[in-house]
C-alpha cells in the first residue's frame, strides 16, 4: 500500500473515532463536570506578598503543585512568553533537568535527568524515554515537536519513570504541555516581534463563543530568520528559520457535567539548514596519512574557517529540512456523579523530507544523505476518576495506540569517496556514483491498562500505589539495495565497495508485555512542608533495529542484533516541598537514585566479526542527582525564581562500547566504557530569573515599567555515545534581558536581548563520517537584539 493510501486510510479511521467521540458526547446531554479550571497561576494566597499559587495536572486532576508528591515543575504561558521560549527545545534553557541534543528534527534527543533517547544513531523501531504530550496527546516521534509553541497555557516537566496515569509509558519522564482553551468570554492576543538578522515572529490567538453552548479557538504563529551560517561555496546564507503553526480548537458544553474538546493543529517548517562548522581535529591512533590533515592537503582542500563562530561553511549540496505536521483530537470530560469519564482520541501525522551534506564539506566525498520518513499514529485513551475527595481517590485507564512509519533513504558517494573512505590502494572513482537506497517500514501496536489509587490513611499522611500493564506488538522491515560505482570484478574491490554500504535485507516482528508501576507515600510535616518518597519501577519497550545492523562476510545481516531488549528503570526519590515567609518564599528538593538494566544504546561487538555500530542493549546505567528549584518574593515589585541540578550518570557496565576517536586504530573501534559518564548530561546545570517592576505613566497609559531577565548555564557534557575528550561540549552561560512597559489595558511593549553577553558556545558536536578526525559541531544563536509589541483584549 503506498503511504498517501495509508495515510488516507489511517485519517478515516480517526475521523471515523472521532465521530463516535462525539456522537457519544451529543447524544448525552447531562452528564459529567468540566475539570476545574487551571490557570497558569491561579489565585494569589495569603500574605501581601503571596507567592501565587500554581496548579498542574500533572496526575489527571486540578492540584496546587506545592501539594503534589512528585517531582514535577511547571511554566506558565507568561513566563515562557517572557523568557522568549517559543519551541520545545528552548525549554531546557529554563530547567535545567531537561537536555535537547538536535541536529535536525527527526535526529533529535531528549533527556531528563540524563535519560530518555540514545544519540547517534535514528531509530524508528524503538520508543523515547521522554514522553512529549499535548493536551493528552502523546507525539510518538520527537521531531513532530518541534515546533512553535504558540498560546500556552503551561508546560509541566514530570521527572521520573511515567505510566500509571499516564497514556504511553515512559522511562525518563515527560513534558506535559497543555494550550488554552476555548473561552465562552471574547478575549484575544496579537503579537510581533522583529529583530536583527531578519528576525520576524507574530503570533495570534482568537477566542469567543459561537452560542451559549459553543465556543471556538484559533490561533496562529510564525517565525522567520535569516540563516546565521554564510555558504562560501554556495554564496548563499544558511541555517535560517522557517515555521508556522496553526491551531482550532471547538468546545461544546451541554451543561455542567459535560464537554468536549475538539483541536485540529497544523505545523509546516521549510529551513534551508542543519549543516555545522568545522570545530577542530582531533588525531587518532590511525596511520598519519589516514587522518584529516593529510587526506584534506591531499586534495588540496581546507575548511573555509577553523573557528566555528566564524559560522563559516562550504557544503556543495543543496539543504533542506522539511516538515508538515497535521493533528486531529477529541477530548470528553463526562461527569457521572461520583466519577469522572474521560476519553481522548486522536490522530497525527509527520512527513519529514530533508536534504543533507553529511561530509560538511566542498568535497564530494558523501554527497546525499537523505532519509524522508512519513509516520502515521492513532491513538485511544480511556480514563475513569473518583470525584471529590475520598479516604480512597483513584484513576484507572486503558490505552491502545498505533503506529505506522516508512523511510525511503538514499545515500551516495562522491568522486573523493574512494581516497578519503577507503584508501589509494583501490581505484579512485570506485565509489564515484555509488547509490545506497534504504526502504524500512515500522509498526507499533501497544495496548495498556492503569490505574492509581490515594489512600488518605489519616488528614496528613498519604499512600498512593500505581499499577501498569502494557503489552505491544512490533514489526518491520529493512531493505538495502546499492547500485552504482565503478563496476569491477576484482574481489577485493567488490569486498571494498560493500564495505561502505552492502545489499541486504530483513525482517522481525517483536511482542513483549511488562508490568510496571511505583508507590508514593506523603506526609505533611506542617501546613506548608510537604515530604515525600517515591519508589518506581518503569519499563521501555524493546524493538527492532530499523536503522540497519552489522553483516556477515557474506554481507548477511548478524540475526542477533537485529531485536532490541527493553530497558528496565527502578528509581527511588525522596523531597521536600516548602513554603515560608508567609508564602513569599517557595523551595523544593529532590534526591533520588536510578538504576537501569539493559540500557539501549550504541555498541559495537566484535563477536560478531564486524565494527559497525548499532543499537543494542548494554548491562547497566546509573544516575545520581538532586534538584532544586524555588520562588521567592520580597517585595510587591520583585519576583525571582531559580532551579539547579546536579546529575551524575554512569555507564556502570559497558564492555563493548564505541571506541573514542582517540583510541580507534584502523582494526579496532571498540572500547570497554565501564565508568565513564553518560553522554547528554551536564553535571551542573541551573537557571535563574526575575521581574521588577515599578507603577509608571505614560501619556493617559497607566501600568508599570519592568526590567526582567534570565541567566541560565550549563556546564561541560559529551556529545557521542564514545564520550571522546574531543566531542566534550563546554561549559555555557546565556544570559537574556528585558525592559518594557505593560500597559493596564493589555497593552506590552519591550525590548530584548538574547545571549546579551555574546557567549560562545556549542549546541553539540559530532565526529565526521569515516572517522578522519574531524570535529564538526552547531554554535549556539549569538546575540541579538528586538522588540515585541503585544496586545491583549
């Protein structure tokens, strides 16, 4: 079946849930209370200067998060809004725990507390440990996330193994967003700003009711910037940015115990970007005459620059980074008296085309390295809650999602293939044409019941066990099929020539069910002290290889290395939630201890007679840290808030790693990495922030003049799963300030500053394809300087 027909197909079907979504909810007209109502910072408590109280969902009900057990942080709208924070992977800028690693959308890795997504090597067959949800609504591939937030209600980072409450299991945590709803009172926000290298970004959002039972929300955002990278060959600018996001929403509310939520989004992004700048050379233990500097002086060829933040680069192929996104959801709330109904129902889709220079250079040495993907989802989620508040509250669901994602990739190689990949000891145009065509195709069938209870054993101590059982069915394919290059007879050219990519092909299929789940206990030390403990047991599906894996001398693929066992995460917490001064002050702590068997990540296994990389599992991973994060207030005028982290992850066994670049010899590129510290983790990572602000008129304006800002920094972490000393990316401190006047009427005006200081630093760092030793990394956005105008109404 072609992939228009099974999208076709596949958007039937959600139509067709939705349908029955919503005939359920027209054909019953009193049923069930909305949830509350939950503001990004609800009402301010006691005290003339009261913290105000925010309130999450983070375990399917309205709670103050002072009052929540877990480890769990929320942004508000305004505060991302204020941070200039307008995509996923800017979060981490404003909490610490939270780690993007991107070198484009589809290769893109989140971590929290240092866990989620192996980095190196794409893989379709496996699962993240980062759970990444919107409105309910869990997006299965991470590159279908980043995108623009536009009209956020908050975002909620839960840290920890998730599953219990809810939809998909995840290992590592999630990010918990949830947009503004429809509004039965008119109200709208308009938005620009401009600032230099051709920043431009507007955002819109419209909500109003249709009738007393029907209310509508449209919003829309762009973001357009010049590319920060100049081509020399090209004579073109590259890395820009290029995104848009839609989003309606419909809401039908019969009556008080019933509504529904209908949300169709759009997202479309079309940069001319993700190539990097040569950093520097790192030597190995290869002959001389192998390694970077003699192979580029061969060719007569150097890097445009030697400082990256020169932002200096000469690809000779085109680049593009494509992507269309579209989501349909059905949300009910149903409120049966002493429970509460929910059902979510909700399909997506992602086409991703990019184009790529994989040897970041004018050479023509690999010349294509394309893998556009189409991924299709449906997901049903079922959820029955006890209202009010019980000696015994509880949540119990089911879950059933699935999954569809194909690959056509294609690679090729370039008239400098032969010299720089293998050598002079075979003709130079052996390579010159070689075509690697790649056609995988994945599936996901995942089905979960869950359920969590709270029993309140007296007024200030708390129980809350939570149960999961999941059980999920995969299957794939993977077909490699290469033609072109110098066509020969000679053995060893043929041998030569497969090396680099070999015709082969498999399939597998994978079933595995697991039960996991966690125990809480709380107890209120006083009104405003919160302690907790927190034993959980999370589980990360196993899967298939999708991404290719090692062959025999027969260019057979290795049918060992080709299913992927699941992880298993036990972790233990245990925090304090604190208020005082009169709740002006707010601090929070967690300590906390995770162990993970069969970690999946990149090996190599010389059992298998071969050194290509794959994903695989190893034995055991360790992660030890604390985080800290509070509020405080001192005045009506000042508000401060900070978080900081300290993670130390370990690879405590890891015999077969992916030898470092420092270490590989032209037999050898495996390395035991026992010890060594897990790569996407900074030690010490922390973020702070404040507002002052000061009554002031302007003219017949009233409101105040503001002077805000935010530094975050993060210190040395490692960019490959090898943890090279040359891909350590170093530490950085960004620092962005505000000053502005915010109008009572609703009208704002500031300007800003983003990495004020001109901080140069690294977003990550790579190794260059065929390990010559060259470093090749994306600089961070340098300063800038803009002004938004908003309005509110």
């Amino acid at each position: 079946m072609s992939n228009s027909r099974s999208a076709l197909q596949a958007g039937k079907m959600s139509l067709a849930l939705l349908a029955g979504v919503s005939s359920l909810a027209l054909a019953s007209p009193v049923f069930a209370a909305d949830v509350p109502a939950v503001d990004g910072a609800a009402d301010v408590t006691s005290g003339d200067n009261a913290i105000t109280d925010v309130y999450v969902t983070a375990r399917r009900k309205s709670e103050n998060l002072q009052k929540v057990p877990i480890a769990v942080s929320a942004i508000s709208g305004e505060q991302l809004e204020a941070s200039g924070v307008y995509n996923v992977e800017n979060l981490q800028k404003v909490q610490p725990s939270l780690q993007f690693i991107s070198s484009n959308p589809r290769n893109t890795a989140t971590t929290i507390r240092g866990l989620g997504s192996g980095i190196g090597l794409t893989n379709d067959g496996l699962e993240q440990g980062v759970g990444i949800y919107v409105d309910e609504v869990f997006y299965a591939r991470p590159g279908s996330a980043v995108v623009d937030l536009i009209d956020i209600e908050r975002v909620e980072i839960l840290r920890g193994p998730q599953g219990t409450l809810f939809g998909k299991n995840t290992t590592a945590g999630a990010l918990n967003i949830t947009t503004r709803a429809p509004s039965f009172t008119p109200e709208g926000r308009i938005e620009a700003s401009v600032g230099d290298y051709g920043f431009l970004q507007t955002k819109i959002s419209l909500s109003g009711p249709l009738s007393d039972t029907v209310a509508v929300r449209l919003a829309f955002g762009g973001t357009k910037r010049d590319g920060l990278f100049k081509n020399t060959f090209l004579n073109v600018k590259q890395n820009d940015v290029n995104s848009q996001v839609l989003r309606a929403q419909l809401l039908w509310k019969p009556s008080d115990t019933l509504n529904v939520r209908l949300s169709y989004d759009f997202a479309y992004q079309d940069p001319e970007a993700n190539t990097q700048t040569f950093v520097r050379y790192g030597a190995s233990l290869r002959a001389a005459n192998r390694q970077f500097p003699a192979l580029a002086a061969a060719l007569n060829y150097a890097p445009p620059s030697t400082n990256p933040y020169d932002r200096l680069v000469d690809v000779n192929s085109p680049l593009e980074a494509k992507q269309v996104i579209n989501g349909l959801s059905g949300t009910v709330n149903w409120d049966l008296g002493d429970v509460t109904l929910t059902s979510i129902t909700a399909y997506r889709d992602w086409d991703w085309t990019p184009q790529n220079d994989r040897d970041y250079t004018s050479l023509s040495i690999r010349v294509k390295s394309n893998n556009p993907s189409e991924q299709q989802q449906i997901s049903q989620e079922f959820r029955l809650a006890s209202n009010g508040e019980r000696k015994v509250n509880w949540v119990v669901g089911a879950y059933g999602f699935n999954q569809r994602v194909e690959t056509n990739g294609v690679e090729q190689w370039g008239k400098d293939g032969a010299f720089w990949l293998i050598g002079t000891n075979v003709p130079a145009n052996l390579i010159d044409g070689l075509t690697s065509n790649t056609h995988v195709v994945t599936k996901v069938r995942s089905y979960a019941l869950f359920g969590q209870l709270t029993w309140n054993v007296t007024d200030r101590f708390r129980i809350t066990p939570g149960l999961r059982y999941t059980y999920e069915e995969k299957d794939g394919s993977f077909r490699q099929i290469v033609t072109g290059g110098l066509a020969t007879t000679v053995a060893s050219q043929i041998t030569a020539k497969y090396n680099i990519a070999p015709t082969y092909a498999y399939t597998a299929d994978y079933q595995d069910d697991s039960p996991s789940g966690q125990i809480n206990f709380a107890y209120d030390l006083t009104p405003t002290v919160l302690g907790y403990v927190n034993l959980s047991k999370g589980y990360k599906s196993g899967g298939i290889n999708a991404a290719g894996v090692p062959v025999d001398a027969s260019f057979q693929p290795f049918t060992a290395s080709i299913v992927v066992k699941p992880e298993e995460v036990e972790t233990i917490e245990a925090g304090l939630k604190t208020q005082f001064w009169d709740k002006r002050a707010t601090v929070n702590v967690a300590i906390y201890s995770t162990n993970v068997k069969d970690y999946q990540a990149t090996v190599v296994d010389g059992n298998l007679g071969a050194i290509r990389p794959y994903l695989a599992n190893i034995e055991k991973v360790e992660v030890r840290g604390v985080e800290l994060d509070g509020k405080w207030r001192p005045t009506d005028n000042l508000s401060i808030y900070g978080s900081v982290s300290y993670t130390d992850g370990k690879y405590a066994s890891f015999k077969n790693g992916p030898a470092p670049l420092e270490l590989q010899t032209s037999s050898s590129s495996i390395a035991d990495l026992s010890g060594k510290d897990l790569p996407v983790v900074s030690k010490w990572a922390g973020s702070i922030g404040w507002e002052y602000n000061h009554p002031a008129t302007i003219g017949k304006l009233s409101g105040d003049a503001y002077f805000s800002g935010d530094v975050s920094y993060r210190s040395d972490w490692n960019s490959d799963p090898s943890v090279s000393k040359y891909t350590v990316v170093e530490a950085s401190t960004i620092a962005n300030f505000r000053v502005g006047y915010r109008a009572s009427g609703g009208t704002e005006v500031f300007l800003w500053a983003k990495n004020a200081f001109n901080e140069e630093y690294l977003q990550f760092l790579s190794l260059q394809a065929g390990n010559s030793g060259a470093i090749y990394g994306q600089p961070g956005d340098p300063r800038s300087f803009g002004v938004t105008v908003r309005k509110a109404f």
